[in-house]
C-alpha cells in the first residue's frame, strides 16, 4: 500500500517537472531573443511599426521553432524506447539465457542470496511482458515515456515563448518613438528576467538572487549587444 502510494507521488512529481522544464525552456528564449531583437531594431529604425511586426515575426517563428524541437526531442526518445523494447524482447527470444544471467546479476546486485536470485529472475521470466518491463527499467534505466509526451512538449515550449516574446515587444505598441519603446521594454524585460530568474533558481535548488541576478544580465547584455551593433552599422 505503502508502495502504491509512493509510486503514484513519483509518477505525478515527474510529470510536473517535465512540464516545468518545457515552460523554463520557452520562456527564457522567448524573454530574451525578442528582446535583443527589439533593442536591435530600436538603435537602427525610427518607426516603432516596423519593430512591433519584426518582433511579432520573430516571436512566431521563434514559437514555431522551439515548440518543433521539443517536438522532435520526445519524438526522438520514444523512438528510442521503443526501439529498445524491441530489442528487448528480440534478446529474450533469441539470447535467453543471457538474459536469464543478466537479471540474476541485479538481484546479486542487491544482496539478495543465490537462492533468492534463482526465484526472483524465474518468477519474472514466467511473464515475458514483465521481464521485458524489468529489464528496461532496471537494466538500461529508461522509464516508459508518456506517448502524449512530444506534443505536449511543443504545446508548452511555444506557448511559453510566445508568453515571454510579447513582454519586451509590448511597449512598442503604446509609443511613439523606437527610443522610448526601448526605455520601457528594458524597465519591464528586465524586471521579468529577475522573477524569472529568481524562481527558476529557486525551483532548481541554487542560490535565488545570484541565479536571478545571473538570468537578468545574460538578457541586458544580448540587447545591449543588439543596439550598439546597430548604432555601429547605423553609423
């Protein structure tokens, strides 16, 4: 009972970090790669128009981009599961009593006695579903991922750079001028990229403030870079 319960716990607390790694992904791209776009634009156009519709076309194909390749990466590790299934079951068929040792090797492993690891690995060999199940988890440790996973994951990602995109691309909708769009989306951008910051580091167990302080000058520095290459060639 005791078990269940904490299997239940596990299963939920990893779904939710998988979750959590997809926001953290799309929405640190999506609050600085927009952002030193706009402060780009903002040191070499003085129409704030063509800065609000090149950082709309970024933030979808950004979008796009990202969400396709947290496609592709839980794409690629069911396939790769699956794949290893296969040669699982190949193995058990063709090399069983190689098998047969290599689950006894995991029982001895554990401390379990000769006799017990004879018991244990011929109760698991009666189920081939099971024995297969067993290898995966506890000879290649791979977990079965959710087959739902790949498109869950390009769901998440994009949605959350398209959240983090419209932050430093906002204040170009209200003003007049690139320059003041600029003052303001620094001001917001970088407020954002401290909370941000503070509670991805917090999340991840390293010091808040530094980890904040680290993910908002990482941002002031890429926009920073952006406009004075601008003004460069502008010049």
């Amino acid at each position: 009972m005791d078990t269940h319960l904490h299997h239940d716990h596990t299963e939920s607390h990893l779904k939710s970090s998988e979750t959590l790694t997809d926001i953290v992904i799309g929405m640190s791209d999506g609050l600085t790669v927009p952002f030193a776009l706009a402060a780009g634009l903002s040191g070499a156009v003085s129409d704030t128009h063509i800065i609000v519709i090149a950082g709309i076309a970024e933030i979808a194909a950004g979008s796009i981009a990202m969400g396709l390749g947290g496609y592709l990466a839980g794409k690629t590790e069911q396939d790769h599961y699956n794949s290893e299934v296969k040669r699982e079951y190949d193995e058990i068929e063709n090399l069983r009593h190689r098998e047969i040792e290599e689950t006894k090797d995991f029982f001895a492993s554990i401390g379990l006695s000769e006799e017990l690891q004879n018991n244990a690995t011929d109760e698991i060999a009666q189920d081939k579903d099971r024995w297969v199940d067993f290898m995966m988890k506890y000879e290649l440790g791979l977990e079965k991922p959710d087959p739902k996973r790949a498109r869950k994951s390009a769901l998440n990602i994009g949605l959350s750079y398209i959240a983090g995109g419209l932050v430093p691309l906002s204040p170009y909708f209200f003003v007049d001028t690139p320059i003041m769009g600029l003052k303001l989306s620094v001001i917001v951008t970088l407020l954002c990229l401290f909370v941000f910051g503070y509670f991805k580091s917090k999340i991840t167990g390293i010091n808040p403030w530094a980890g904040a302080m680290r993910v908002m000058l990482i941002g002031a520095m890429a926009a920073a870079a952006a406009f004075g290459i601008a003004k460069l060639f502008e010049g």
